[in-house]
C-alpha cells in the first residue's frame, strides 16, 4: 500500500466507523492493549468542563512549562489544520509524525472499528510515549467518563465549569452531565472544581472516590478589578499561596486561577516573575482573539470568538460589557443545529448594533433563514448571507473607523474567519 498523506488518512477516518460519536472506553481499551500504550508521560493532567477546557489546558501548559520540563497537550477540535491537536514542547506535531501514529493505531486495531476522535487520541497518546515528555495536558473532547481520553488515569483531574450542552450524550440537568464529567477522576488523586455550584453528582463521586478536592471559592479563587487581578490557592500541604497585582489578561482569568491552582500542587518553583510571564505568554486562537484589521483604507477591530452555548455567550457579553468599543459593534454570526439559539444570542443582543447570520460549511449546521427569523423576532437588525466569508465582508463595508467586528458562535464559523484572514492581500 502507497502511503498516505495526512488529508488522506483524516478522509479515511472519517468513514471508518459508522457514527461520529460512539461513547465507550472497549474499543480504545484494546487498541492501546495492542499498541502497548501505557502512561504518555509521568504526570497526566485532564480537563474537562462545558466551557474553558482549551483556555485551562494552554495556561497549564505554558506554567509547566516556562519551568523546563517537556509538557504535550492534546486538545478538539482543531480550526484550520488537525496538527493543531496534537503539541509537544509547543510545537504541532508535524504531518509525517501524525501519519506514522495513525499507520500504528491502524495496524493495531484489525478488526474493531474506531471513531475519528478515538483514532486521533490513540495516535496522540502514541506518539506523547515515544517523544519522552515529562507531562501530559490532556484535553476531553465530550463529557468525560466514556471519553478516550479517560483511558489514561489522571494524576490530576480539572473540571472547569458545569452547563448544558451535548444534552443528546450527556443529558439535560447539570446533575447528569456532572455524573459524566466526574468521571476523569480517580481515586485518592486530586481533583479541582471551577465551579462555583458543583452539582451533587461530582461530591458523591468525589466521596466514593477518597478523592481530594479543590473548590473554587473555598479552596482558591480570584478577585478582578480595573487595574488587575489577585489570587489565592492551596500547596500540597495546604498552606495559603497568594498572587497579588497580576495584569488583566484577554483569556478568562477563572481558567487561569484554576490552571494556577493545579500548577501549587505540582513539585515545580513558584516563581512568581515566570508563572506571570507563563500567563501573559497563553494564546488560544479563537477565543477572545482579538485582530486588528484593515479593511480598504479603514482601521477594524475583529474578535473572534467558538463560544456556541449559553454559559460562553454570557461570559463573552460580560467581557465586552467591560471593554466598550468607541463606534458600534457588528455581528457575524452561524450556530449548528443541536445548540441553544435563544440562550447563545440574549446575552448578545443588547451589545450589537447589527448582525449578519450565514449557514455553517457542515450539514449539522442552522439556516440562516432560522437564525434571522429568531433574531427579527425579537427586533434586532439582522441580514443573511450564503455564507460567513460573506457576512464578514458585508459588515466590514458597513462599519466605521474604529468599530469592533464581533464573528461567533461556532469552530466552524471562526475556522472560515481564519481562512479568510490568510487570504492573499
């Protein structure tokens, strides 16, 4: 057999198992049996929450590793290309080094069928083992208890937030989908809580589990003001840490008291100049990613946004709440099907002047007939396009100097931005 490329072999895994999601560990359990696949590194760290997984993950990332040691991490989805999943020491995996792990899972699986994520992360794991890392920052990519990823245990296991989404898998109550995400925890391992109202389901687990835990507010938390932010937290032997003056950051500061809390308990330096030097230097692409933007002779500014649930468009409404624009502030909008539409737009509706809603390039995605029906309905101005290259056109030629473009809702939307953006000038 001819060797594949990269897009050849995600193509081929795109019809390898006959649903996109399939939740269970047997499968995976086995092919790693078959790889020979143990622990990706010494220290495993997984996150899971219903939103800032991807913000926690880099912070954490980046605070290891500005003390020296070789951290990967393994985050989904990815935007423009799939290399962006898989990090070692910063740096995406590189085409020939994706293709040789999935040649290994697939030479290993005979004949159990795996879905698209559940081959990606077997590759990952593969090749975090063989790269010789000191640490792993592993990503959950739906729920948590039946997710590949849980089939590495955790040394620590981070849950951001708890809201509804993905209701089809992990159902409609907090209460259910905390019972899924409890499950990346282990027993007598530590676990940490960003939320603020942990729901029932994660404290029993918990107590089944001897497992201790860190709550935000009582165990750490963070205070913001005009001019910084403060911190506080637990060591491995309980003392008080604190942090005080760190400089306003773009990415959600919750994410990052959580990432500092799960850095205290680690055997590493606190050294306060490099972990606010790890803080400032965390960028995730596409999640209050701000771009300056020249349109025909007009200075714009472009925030990108993948928040698609209702927990996400509130926090970015409180962010915008708190950074106003000096003109007005236009809408590029698409959601898929399966997310909440009135609870994604009210946050929103009172902080845009005009939106401009397109279909997604996926089937799963609404119409834009359905997302401008909703928003007339409830009297904002709103216009369709065929697609979102156009809709982010037609408010850049309608916005002013100095006004704010605000492009959101989905991976899928932001991922069109980006593509657009690397256009040739």
């Amino acid at each position: 057999m001819t060797e594949r490329s990269l897009g050849e072999w995600l193509a081929y895994l795109e019809q390898l198992h006959p649903s996109a999601i399939d939740m269970g560990l047997e499968r995976s359990r086995e092919v790693a049996r078959r790889l020979g696949l143990g622990k990706p590194a010494p220290l495993v760290v997984t996150v899971t929450g219903t939103n800032g997984k991807g913000s926690t993950c880099a912070f954490l990332a980046s605070l290891i590793g500005v003390q020296g040691p070789r951290v990967g991490v393994y985050s989904s989805p990815h935007l423009l290309r799939y290399n962006e999943r898989v990090v070692i020491d910063g740096q995406q995996a590189s085409d020939e080094a994706l293709c040789q792990a999935f040649a290994a899972v697939e030479s290993a699986r005979g004949e159990i069928s795996l879905t698209y994520f559940e081959m990606g992360t077997l590759a990952a794991f593969w090749l975090f083992e063989r790269a010789g890392l000191d640490a792993v920052v592993l990503e959950v990519g739906l729920g948590g208890r039946l997710d590949a990823v849980n089939l590495v245990d955790a040394d620590l296991a981070l849950i951001t937030s708890i809201g509804l989404d993905h209701a089809d898998w992990l159902g409609d109550t907090r209460e259910s989908v905390a019972f899924e995400k409890a499950g990346i925890m282990r027993a007598g391992k530590p676990a940490l809580c960003g939320d603020l109202d942990p729901p029932g389901p994660l404290l029993h687990q918990v107590a089944v589990l001897d497992a201790p835990l860190l709550l935000r507010g009582r165990d750490y938390d963070l205070s913001v003001d005009a001019q910084g932010w403060s911190w506080y937290g637990l060591d491995p032997q309980g003392r008080v840490l604190r942090l005080e003056q760190l400089p306003l950051l773009d990415l959600p500061m919750e994410n990052a008291a959580l990432a500092l809390q799960a850095y205290a308990l680690l055997p590493l330096p606190w050294d306060e100049g490099r972990i606010v030097q790890a803080l400032l230097a965390t960028r995730v692409t596409g999640r209050l990613d701000r771009r300056a933007l020249d349109w025909r002779g007009k200075s714009l500014t472009l925030l990108l946004d993948v928040g698609h649930n209702p927990h996400a468009a509130d926090y970015l409404a409180q962010r915008l709440e708190s950074r106003p624009v000096s003109g007005r502030r236009w809408a590029v909008f698409g959601l898929l099907a399966d997310k909440d539409l009135p609870g994604v737009v009210a946050p929103l509706l009172s902080l845009v002047a005009g939106w401009a809603v397109a279909p997604l390039d996926t089937p799963r995605s609404r119409s834009a007939g359905e997302l401008a029906g909703h928003l007339r309905g409830l009297g904002a101005a709103v216009a369709q396009y065929p697609d979102v290259r156009a809709a982010l056109e037609a408010q850049c030629e309608q916005a002013a100097e100095g006004d704010e473009i605000l492009l959101f809702g989905s991976f899928f939307c932001v991922a069109e931005a980006l593509d657009w953006l690397a256009r040739p000038a």
